[in-house]
C-alpha cells in the first residue's frame, strides 16, 4: 500500500503569478503517481491548479487531529525488515546514552546533540537508502551517521576527538562527515546544510541528465523546526521544484527550537504546509512511529528516484534530552514530555513486531546484547585511540599548502613544537 493512501489529501493554495518556462519545468505528480494504490476509501480528495494548469495535491497525516488516525498495521513489514529497524533504533539510542556518560566523564568537549526519541525518523528514511544516495544533517548528527553505515567505533572516536574518527579528529560532534557513506555533514549552523543538499541532488540530476551517466541516486536533508523560517529552507524549495531535484527535505519536528516553543516562532506551525506554494507534495507523519515514517519515505524517496521531483515531510517527533548535555531542560513542561515519553518509538515497534508475531523476544534481547557489546567496543576504541598529529591542525583549511602554513624555513608551522604554545593542546 502506498504510504500516502493512508494520509488525508487537503485542498492546496492555489499558486499566483506567472508561470515561465526554463529548462526544466515543473509539473505536479498526477494523483496516480503519488496515490498508487486502491485505498480510496480513505481518502478525501480536493486539488487546486496551478497558473500552468496543473494540479498540486496537498498531504497531511492526523497526527495532531482529533480524527481517527491510521495505524502502523497497515504498513506491512517482514521479520528481516524488522529486526533491521529495531536494531537501528536500538543502535541509536544506546550510542547516544553512552555519549552522556563520557561527555559527563570528560572524554568529549564543546556541545553534543543528542538524538534520542527522534530515532524513527533517521530509521524510517535512512535505512530505505543506498550506498550511493546521500544524506545531510544537522548537528544533531550522530544517528543520522549511524543508520548510514558509519561504524559506531568511527562516530565515537571522532567525538572523542581522535585521529582514528571518521572526519580524524577534526571535526567532532556536529561535523560528522563520510565520503565512504555519502554522508556529507553535521553542519552546525541552522539551515546551513539545506543548500548544500540541494546541490547533492543538483549533481545527481546533472550527471543523469548532461552527462548521461545511470544516476537515479537521492538525496535525504534533515533539519530541524527552528530552521523553517530561514532563508535558506525557502530559496532551496524554490530551485528544488524549479529544476525537480531527486531530493526529500526532511523536518525533524520535535516543537522546540533549543528553548523556543515552535507555535511561538512561527505564524504557521503545520510545516508541511510550505512546500505547496512552491509546487512541493508537503506531508505530515507521525515521526514517533517508524512505519508510518518508513511508509511516506518509501513514496518521498520513489517519486525522487524517478524523476518527479522533491518531496517536504513534516515528522513531528519530540527529544527526549536537553537541546544540548549542557542544557538543563528546564523550559519544557513536565507533562509534555511525559506525554512523548509514553510513545517511545523503539517500545512502539517493540510491541507491534510482537504482538504480530514478526519476531521473538529472545531475537530482540539478542540484538540489545550485540549493541550493547558494540557501543562498549567502539568506547574502548576510541579512548585507547591516538590524539590526531600537529602537522594535521592546518591541513584543510588552505587551499594553498604552501601559504600561511609553511614557516621561511620551508617547513610547516604547524610541525613546530612552540606553534601552539599559549593557545591550545593539539
């Protein structure tokens, strides 16, 4: 069944102005295309046109409604796929524990984004990707980097600062980084990736299209709720839907942005409502359920695949930590985050997959034994790991090795022992 056959379609804004042509124009997926299965029966259907004559189909899951809202069950899974996601979810979660543990012990510095609570959207989406497709985060990034294919003992290590992480060393918590894996950033800035998303799906569309290579690989940006009123997320949409980029722009909407509650930083807290006046399919799911999420990723991510264009999709979802581990998290109300608490994605699978019977509870504390014994190892690695070399504290940041870097001896600055004296330990 079609993830968005189990979603009610909302009537769209129609979309003013003139409408140009260039090289790559834009049209709407047609019902049949977004709307492949027969569920008709729950489905209202309303459409408005376009100054181009064509229609935009607005999505929306009751998520926050008081409607009758459609069940996982409907999102048919079998047992491998299961255990794949728990296990992911899993993974995540007890990584992110133990990175509490050694920030708090002073093994990690500067600021670290935990994820947890929000593993259903990173499982949902990621583990339906390729090797070849790429991912962008935010600096909330260490899971997104895990359900990629990163190892656990490479994300440690690079929070632990050392030279055998995935970025060496350099680039910590909010910059994780794999060419390998195609996971192109960890940005810390808000919106800062989005563009540099945009242009990951601009190159899978170039080398398809100019340079007739067989490329039909997508791109997945994460964001979060803050970002969506920036520049950025509204300029990218733009392009996106101007030259219908293999892209799924992806909000983490967990309603706070550090401490500012999203329905008092926004005129228009539904999200999902911003990507149809560019044209955009705009989705709203239930980001505590990886089902329903990997049922709308399933569908963002074809339509992309095949050429249809970008996809905005609305998980709200909530963290179940601080903004940051320095962040007491004190400004949510209490019975709000006991409220999302009660909904923990991974305890909710846990009870579908059993209750249908998918798998054994001896297979699912099998996979809580081989993450736990994974996380130990990959902190074992990277505390007896070796602290990155001073000669790396320059590379990547000219562009000419032989500038600011080298001493009128002809030597790299950065080699010499008094380099960094006064300022900081390398």
């Amino acid at each position: 069944m079609s993830s968005f056959s189990a979603l009610k379609i909302l009537p769209s804004h129609p979309i003013a102005g003139e409408y140009r042509r260039h090289s790559t124009p834009f049209h709407a997926a047609p019902a049949s295309r977004l709307l492949r299965s027969s569920g008709a029966n729950y489905l209202s259907s309303t459409s408005s046109v376009t100054a181009a004559g064509r229609p935009v189909r607005v999505l929306s899951a009751n998520v926050v409604s008081n409607e009758k809202q459609i069940g996982s069950a409907l999102a048919a899974i079998t047992s491998k796929e299961a255990l794949d996601l728990y296990e992911d979810m899993v993974l995540g979660r007890s990584f992110e524990d133990m990175c509490a543990q050694m920030y708090y012990r002073g093994k990690m510095f500067g600021f670290v984004h935990l994820y947890n609570g929000q593993e259903a959207v990173s499982t949902g989406f990621i583990r339906l990707l390729t090797a070849r497709d790429t991912v962008v985060s935010t600096y909330r990034d260490h899971v997104h980097a895990l359900s990629k294919g990163v190892p656990a003992r490479a994300v440690m290590a690079e929070l632990f600062g050392k030279a055998t992480g995935c970025c060496r060393g350099q680039g910590g918590s909010m910059h994780m980084f794999s060419r390998e894996h195609n996971l192109i950033g960890g940005f810390a800035f808000i919106g800062e990736g989005i563009p540099v998303a945009t242009g990951a799906a601009f190159s899978s569309k170039y080398r398809r299209e100019v340079l007739k290579e067989n490329c039909d690989d997508v791109t997945i940006a994460f964001f979060g709720d803050g970002t969506c009123n920036n520049g950025q997320f509204f300029e990218c949409l733009n392009m996106a839907a101007l030259w219908k980029l293999p892209i799924v722009f992806v909000v983490e909407n967990n309603l706070w942005a550090i401490g500012m509650s999203h329905f008092r930083a926004t005129s228009d807290p539904e999200i999902w409502k911003k990507g149809p006046p560019f044209g955009i399919p705009g989705v709203h799911v239930d980001g505590m359920d990886v089902l329903k999420v990997r049922e709308v990723a399933k569908d963002a991510v074809a339509r992309a695949r095949r050429g249809d264009g970008p996809t905005l999709v609305e998980c709200e979802t909530y963290r179940f930590r601080g903004h940051s581990l320095a962040d007491p998290d004190e400004l949510r109300n209490p019975d709000e985050k006991a409220r999302y608490s009660s909904r923990d994605p991974i305890a909710t699978l846990k009870k579908y997959v059993l209750e249908h019977n998918l798998v054994s509870e001896s297979e699912l504390k099998a996979i809580d034994k081989k993450i736990d014994e994974l996380v130990e190892e990959a902190v074992e690695f990277a505390d007896s790991s070796p602290a990155p070399p001073r000669s790396q504290l320059l590379e990547n940041v000219f562009a000419d090795p032989k500038g600011f870097g080298i001493g009128p001896d002809g030597k790299y600055r950065c080699e010499d022992p008094g380099f960094t004296q006064g300022t900081a330990q390398v």
